[in-house]
C-alpha cells in the first residue's frame, strides 16, 4: 500500500521549513559527457556539462529505487494514435516545478526548494544556473512574464485566471523576491495549488519570457507582430502567442522547454523526433546527466492496429494504445522479438462504469435515476464476478467506484458499498419504486406505461464497454430492466449528455484511484461539466454559478459543500477527514456504479531497456502515466534487462 507522510507542516500560523530537492552534487562531481554532446562541446557549439547544469543539480539517488546508474545513447521508439498524443512525453517526462514521488509525496523538481505557510503563502526558488533547453537562464522574470502579461492579459486569458489559482475566488499576489525567487500569497488558504503544479496537465505558471516576448503585443511593434500572425495563419495576436506557447502539448520546435527531451519536428507530420535536453537539470548518483536514452521516435498511426504494431516489433516503449485484452498476445511476441512485457495495476476508481445522468431531460426518468433505490438495485442486479472472469480473467477486484487499496484513505466497505450480486434485493427495492407493472416478456413498466428500458451510450472507442454492456443486459433483465446500447463519438457523446440526452452512460470511473487527502475531492462532487452523471450541476460549479443550476439533490450539494470547505483547509488531518466524508457519501449513493478496478495494463518494452520497474500504478493522476517512475533514468545496455 502507498503510504502518505506528512510531509506539509502547514499548522496555522506557523512558516514551513523549507522543502528541498535531494541532496544536490556540485558541479565539479559531475560525470562525464553524453556522447551526443561530446562532439558539440568540443567544437565549442555547446558549453561544458559543468555549464549546462544547474550549480545543484536535482540528484537522482538511483540505489534507493533498486535501479542501477545507466550508459548514455540509444533511440526509443514509441507508437502513438494522433498527433496530440506527443503530449504523452510531456507527461511521461514529468518535469515539474513541484512534483510526486513515488510514494506520492510533494518534491521539488525543477525547483530547488519551496516553503508553503499556513497552505496560503508559497515561496519558490530556483536553482542557481538552470538553463532552458535553448541555453538561455531561467530566472523569476519567467515567472513574472506569465503571470502578469499572460495570465493576468484578458485576451489571452478570456475565461479569466485559473480556478487552481483562486482561493476563495481571488488570485494571489505575485511578488519577484529576487532573480531567483518569488511568491505566490493568498488571504485564504489554497490546497489546490500544489497538486495543480504536480498535475498531469499541470497549471502554467512558467513560460520563456525570452522567447514568447516576441509573439507579445507588449513587447513587438504593430508590422513586426502582424508579419508573424501571416507566417502562422492565424488573425489575432492572441491565437499566435497561444499557438507558439503550447508546453503540454509541445508542437512548436522553437519553444524552449525544461523537460528531458525536446520536440525537433515541426507540424504536420507523420513522425516525431524528440532529442535530449542538453540543460535537464537532474543527473545521477555518479554526475551522469540525465536522461540517459538520446532520442524518442514517435510514430504515428492508426490506433486500432498500434497493439499490432507493437507485438511486431515496431516500438521500444509501449502502454499507450494497447490494454489488457492484447496482453496474451503481447506476452506471444516476448518469444519472436527482443521485447519483454509487464503488468501495472490501472489506477482508475472503475475500469469501466455506468453513470445515471441524474439530468438527463425525461421527467420519468430523471425522477427515477435520482431515487437512491433505483441505483443501489441496478448496481445490485450486475454479477461482477461473471464480469471479472469473462473480461479480465479474474485478476481485476469486483468493486464499487472508488479508491483502491493503494490509498491511504481506502476502506473497504467504500469497495463493498451496493456492489455485491444480490437480484432479490434488488427486486424488491424496484417494486418499492413502484414499478410492479411488466409487459408480456416480463420486462417492467414506467409509470407512464412506457418499457422501463435504459439506453446506454458509449463513445465506442473499444470492445470491452459493448462486451461488458452485453453481459450486464443478461443481469438487468433477470429484474426486469432492458438494457439498448447505442455507440456514438466522443464529441457527440458528451454533448448529448449536457443536453440531457443521455439516460445513462458507460466511460471510465473515478480518474484518480490513489488519492491521497493532499489530492482535490472534485471527482466526487459536481464540479465539471464533463462529469457525466450530473454534468449541469457540474457547470454550476465550473462557471462559478454563471450556468447550469445548483443540484436539488440534497446528498449531491452536500458534497460541494465538503469540497468547498476541503478547499479551506490547511492541515492534512483536516482534508483526509472530508475525504472520507465524500467517499462515504458518493459510494453509498452509488452517483456511479463501478464494476471492477484493480485491472492490469500491460507495458511493452525492447528487452535492452533496463530500469522499467517490475510493477507500477497507471494512470493519467496521479501517476503522470509513466511520469512518477522517471523514464529519464530508463537505459539502453548491450544485456537484457
């Protein structure tokens, strides 16, 4: 089980002791050069490792994770299924300001240290000497920049500032304490800051002033800025400062960046180069500068056939694209190709589960999905073992939605809550409805006499939601509800079901399985319009009351409730203690229903890479993918790994 330290002395009142990387090497420790960069340096087009790095490193203490120290060079090869998924080396590389250990406790990364007091006043400083990957020095006038001509810029930022960085509905103050330090104050506290910062898709505080500048009406002439919005197309400076400032998703080549490899390839193409940031600022335990691997090579193609294209060979690095229904196969391509292939346990709250939209637009229905009973009977009716055997061969554990053992805030009657097999209770909570009534084929009536038939709907992006759906329409007709599946496109999907469309819908659960009580309860309130059982509520809350409405379900407002005062609080013991007022509440609700968690993703990778842990939690949060177990310590070695 992940365990959770902690780790913030955040007590009112009190200033928190400084939170520093691990113990740093100075610059004349370092190792020798990597042998791309060698030649380079020799030629005087790059300046010495001892230069490049930061005059503390971030030191990776490879020993402590079981890993050995690596040999520089090679080139990985990684299959992705559009374009925008180069964004999972953004997120596979995980360079943060502040970022998760393994252990899921806050570190500094690219910072050097940090200090937070009473979860309201944070103060960041850098490492003397961190470069960008262009060579130039990062320093708080990048911080500055962003904050005050981006951030802060209505057209760059029509939505406003950021929800991670308000508290209480106020932005912070922003003070440049020095070239390398500077704060972020608020009057009321903001636990969201530091998980937002940690993020997968992590809030912007940090962009290269250098370099956007030139993309700035601030900071250009009128001619200059308008010859460069012609070069790219677009018609407002604002789109041309957005388009070349992209970092999650790194399409511009010429943007500096702070993660381990760089994009080299421009728009559009069929492949993409990453090569080696010649400033990252971590190296190891012996002074060798991370990352270890040269290049990635990221290769486009259909995503039905990448699992294919793996088993045969074609990638070095592989989780995206492929899932447990390849694995048998996958596992075959271990005797043909030079490959090995490992389990991680998937860190979704449900690997897949069914959300009643609790708006959908039928008065029949809506009044139905939001009786309690009509969840707890339909959640009752499902055989999650026949579901476990059949779909992942009963290695995933039959469960509710909600957080798995690896939390520390896991309790397992969260996991039991209404999600054992029980068709005779849920009989009698369906008559307790009131829907008593069958038509010939013993299927139950509405009270408006209409069948009691539920449409679920799917994006239709793979087999097992419709493999899954055909085994629990088997389940609901034995109590008398008809299951009708109906696939459409993500898009239209989630459009339909912010219209009220949708009766209920099959996705994924709860995105975070692994919280710890530091982590935003969001999931577990209407807080996104994206949330597919209440997602007008959700609007309500993401727009600050501006759309939407407020729920009329008094267990689902009082779940806002807890989040609102989670986003008050400043001690650890506090949030874990609304944490578990949320669980409690939203799985004994059953807001979702969850079938299984706990499934194995499988990661394919070339047998010469070494350093790929045996075992790992996949997900997109916490877990940054591959993020949190460092692939810029992966290597390339002459043996298998």
């Amino acid at each position: 089980m992940i365990t959770r330290r902690l780790t913030l002395s955040l007590l009112a009142g009190a200033a928190a002791a400084p939170f520093l990387a691990p113990a740093a090497r100075a610059n004349a420790g370092l190792g020798e050069e990597p042998e791309p960069l060698a030649s380079a340096v020799a030629k005087g087009d790059l300046p010495p490792m001892a230069e490049r790095v930061p005059k503390t490193p971030r030191v990776i203490d490879l020993a402590s994770m079981n890993r050995k120290p690596g040999a520089y060079g090679g080139t990985a090869r990684m299959i992705i299924g559009s374009q925008k998924d180069i964004r999972f080396m953004t997120i596979n590389g995980y360079a943060r300001l502040i970022g998760y250990t393994q252990k899921l406790e806050f570190q500094a990364d690219i910072l050097e240290r940090y200090t937070v007091e009473e979860a309201r006043i944070y103060t960041f400083t850098l490492r003397e000497g961190h470069r960008w990957s262009d060579g130039h020095p990062l320093t708080s006038e990048d911080f500055r920049y962003t904050w005050e001509d981006v951030i802060l810029n209505e057209d760059l930022r029509k939505g406003g500032v950021q929800r991670e960085l308000l508290a209480e509905g106020n932005p912070p103050r922003f003070e440049v304490v020095d070239e390398r330090t500077v704060r972020y104050s608020w009057d009321a506290p903001n636990p969201d800051f530091l998980p937002a910062i940690a993020a997968a898709s992590p809030v912007t505080l940090l962009l290269p002033a250098h370099y956007m500048k030139q993309f700035h009406k601030k900071y250009v002439s009128e001619d200059d800025l308008k010859a460069k919005m012609k070069a790219a197309r677009v018609k407002k400076w604002a789109d041309l400062h957005i388009k070349m400032s992209r970092q999650y998703r790194p399409e511009n080549p010429d943007l500096p960046t702070l993660d381990p490899w760089r994009n080299t390839t421009a728009l559009p193409a069929e492949q993409y180069i990453f090569d080696r940031n010649p400033y990252f600022h971590r190296v190891d335990e012996t002074g060798r500068q991370l990352p270890y691997i040269d290049r990635f090579v990221l290769n486009i193609s259909s995503p039905g056939i990448i699992a294919a294209k793996a088993g045969a060979g074609e990638a070095d690095l592989q989780a995206s694209g492929i899932d447990f229904v390849d694995y048998a196969f996958l596992k075959d391509a271990e005797t043909r190709y030079p490959v090995k292939v490992k389990l991680w346990k998937r860190t979704l709250g449900s690997r897949v589960a069914l959300l009643p939209n609790l708006n959908c637009s039928d008065p029949v229905w809506q009044k139905l999905l939001r009786d309690v009973r009509m969840r707890r009977a339909l959640s009752l009716a499902i055989n999650r073992h026949e579901i476990n055997m059949a779909a992942f061969y009963g290695l995933g554990k039959e469960s509710a939605d909600t957080i798995l053992p690896d939390s520390p805030l896991f309790k397992p009657s969260y996991s039991a809550a209404w999600s054992a097999f029980d068709p005779a209770a849920a009989n009698r909570l369906l008559d307790e409805l009131g829907l008593t009534e069958r038509d010939g084929e013993g299927m139950r009536l509405l009270p408006d006499g209409r069948v009691a038939r539920i449409v679920v709907e799917t994006p239709g992006e793979g087999t097992l939601d419709t493999d899954v759906l055909e085994l629990i329409t088997d389940h609901w007709a034995k109590v008398g509800i008809p299951l009708f599946i109906k696939t459409s496109q993500r898009e239209v999907f989630r459009n339909r079901a912010m219209g009220g469309d949708i009766i209920m819908a099959m996705w994924l659960g709860l995105d975070n399985g692994v919280p710890t009580a530091d982590m935003n309860p969001g999931e577990l309130a209407p807080s996104a319009d994206s949330q597919l059982q209440w997602p007008v509520w959700g609007m309500h809350h993401l727009s600050l009351g501006q759309f939407g409405h407020a729920p009329e379900l008094p267990e689902a407002q009082r779940l806002v409730d807890l989040l609102k005062q989670w986003k008050l609080t400043t001690t650890t013991p506090e949030r874990a203690a609304i944490w578990q007022q949320m669980l409690a509440i939203y799985t004994d609700q059953v807001f979702s229903i969850g079938i299984v968690n706990g499934t194995l993703q499988p990661l394919l990778h070339s047998a010469r890479m070494h350093n790929v842990p045996e075992e790992g939690l996949y997900g997109f949060e916490p877990t940054c993918y591959l993020g949190i177990y460092m692939t810029d310590t992966f290597w390339f070695g002459d043996s298998v790994s």
